[in-house]
C-alpha cells in the first residue's frame, strides 16, 4: 500500500485499513501509513473526534479495530477521488453511460462533499469542455448493461428483446461474448441462437434481457471490439466502394479503422480496401484525404466523383 502523504489523507487510510480488518496492530498501522505508533494513536483520537468509535486494545494481541456494530459512513473522498469521480462521472454521461443516473450520481456526491471541496468540484463542471457531439448517439437502458455484463462475465444464456433498424420486434437467445462501447453507442456481441452466427446488437434497441440457466463456452477467436468494427464496416449503405491502395497493411490499418472499411492483403500488392458509401464525393473526399496513391476497382462512377474533387481542387488552388 503507497504511504499517504497529508496527514488527513493518512487518517482516510487509517480508517480504510480498520475497516478492512478486524483489528490490526499498531506497529503494523505505524508501518503501512509511514508513521511512528504515537502519531497513529493521534490518529485514533482525531478519528474519534470525528464520530468514528475506534478502539485501542491493551496487551500482547492488542491494537485498533472498529466499534463492533459501528456503520462507517458510505462515502468519504479526498480531493484527487471526489475529481477522479467527477471526471469519470462527467466523462461516462458523455461516453453513453445512462445520462440521468450519472446526473444523480453527480448531485448525490456533490451534496455529502465538504463545502470547500464542493465548490472545487463544481468549477471543474462549470468549466470542463468536450470535443465531439454535446450528448452521446443513444443510452441505453442501465439494467441491460449490468444483466449483459454479468452474464457475459458468468457465460450465461440470456433471452433478449430486441428491436431491429427496421422496428420489427424479436425475441432471442444470446450467448454475450462482450459489451463494447463505440463511438457513444453501446454494442453486445455473441452467439446469436436464432440465426446461429455471431452477431452484434445495438443495447439501446434491447428492451429487455433476461438470464437463463444455461452456460457457454467462449471461442478462443473471439474477439468483440474486432467483431463490432467489422460489423460496423459492414452496414448496407447506397454504395459499396473497393479500391486497391498503394500502401502497407500495417501502413493502412494506422490510417483506416476498422469501422470504416475491411482491409486485406493483395495477392497482387497493395492493399484492398472495401467499405460501403453513402455518398461518392465523400467518398472521394475520403481517398483524398489518406495520402496512397490508390486504384478504383468499383464503382465505376467513383472515378468521376475523384475527377470532380481534382478540379474543385485545383480552382482553389488557382485562386
């Protein structure tokens, strides 16, 4: 355990070391908080003053344990937790955390803060920005996250109800591999029973999910964040784009996420990238910008789109 450096921090630890023991010595308390006993001893009646009954044992097997019966408070927080909280509470609203239970969550830490360390905390939210979008795509339902969470840690069955993009609504067995959050949507993946392969589900269009008893074993391939990005590379758009690049696969794949389009080595060199486009000038905006020479294969009307950008380009250039 690091040695606390301020004194009322070394009291936290004092109280966190007593409540993880039934009783634990004074030499040993001396030892972890990097202190001599006397200042522990100090320690225990700065404690008591503060309403926490702790009791110094005499003799051979002596020395500090809690009040049995004693309730410790439930949250006492330093400075750098009560920020570490905030920050990851402030972060997790943004990130698809379930927006309203992070808000509350925020009032009720904010509200048993100490009035000094709450006006420090509320700084940090009045002047804390983010880039990207001002709330995340979709929140999907906190009791799903956890229920997926823990049957994918436990490899337990679970029946979904689950609405597809297109609004149909379905019921469905899924052996959950993972959850993964992208680009502030929440993802399960697994083996999905009904079609017998493995799928990806958005979580904010599950309505809802039960365990089953029924266990799983995991694939030794499996992989969800991979298995998300390619499934999101996937997506039927109006176009579906494949070009060979000039380029290194390692080289590319620093360029290219995953979610945006499938590399593969060419057995003629080079790089093939297929994705699906909604739109070919962004598209050709997109090539553009990568920087490898690059070799259309389809569609054909792409090239006309890339002929477009260069002339656009080169009239601002000549401006």
């Amino acid at each position: 355990m690091p040695q606390p450096s301020h004194p009322t921090t070394r009291v936290l630890a004092m109280l966190e070391l007593l409540q993880a023991h039934h009783r634990i010595g004074g030499a040993e308390l001396a030892r972890r908080l990097g202190v001599d006993e006397r200042t522990v001893r100090r320690y225990a009646a700065r404690l008591d003053d503060l309403g926490v009954p702790v009791v110094a044992d005499r003799g051979r097997y002596g020395g500090y344990r809690l009040m049995p019966g004693y309730k410790l408070p439930p949250l006492m927080l330093t400075d750098e937790e009560a920020a570490a909280v905030v920050l990851g509470l402030l972060a997790g609203r943004r990130m698809g955390l379930a927006g309203q239970a992070a808000e509350s969550a925020l009032a009720k830490v904010e509200r048993v803060l100490p009035a000094a360390l709450r006006d420090r905390v509320q700084a940090l939210r009045d002047t804390l920005g983010f880039t990207g979008p001002d709330r995340a795509a979709a929140a999907p339902d906190t009791g799903a996250v956890l229920t997926l969470a823990a049957a994918a840690r436990g490899r337990r069955r679970v029946r979904l109800r689950y609405r597809s993009w297109r609004g149909e609504d379905t019921e469905r067995d899924l052996d959950p591999y993972g959850l993964v959050l992208h680009s502030g949507r929440w993802y399960v993946t697994g083996r999905d029973h009904r079609s017998g392969q493995a799928r990806t589900f958005r979580v904010d269009r599950i309505a809802s999910a039960e365990p089953g008893a029924e266990t799983f074993e995991v694939p030794g391939d499996a992989d969800p964040v991979r298995q998300v990005t390619a499934s999101l590379a996937r997506v039927p758009y109006a176009h579906e784009v494949e070009v060979v690049l000039d380029a290194g696969l390692a080289d590319a794949r620093r360029r290219i996420p995953e979610s945006v389009a499938l590399l593969a080595e060419d057995p003629g060199g080079g790089v093939v990238m297929t994705m699906r486009a909604e739109r070919l000038d962004g598209a050709a905006r997109m090539l553009a910008g990568l920087g490898f020479p690059f070799t259309v294969r389809r569609p054909a009307e792409l090239r006309g789109h890339i002929r477009d950008l260069a002339r656009a380009l080169e009239e601002q250039a000549a401006r």
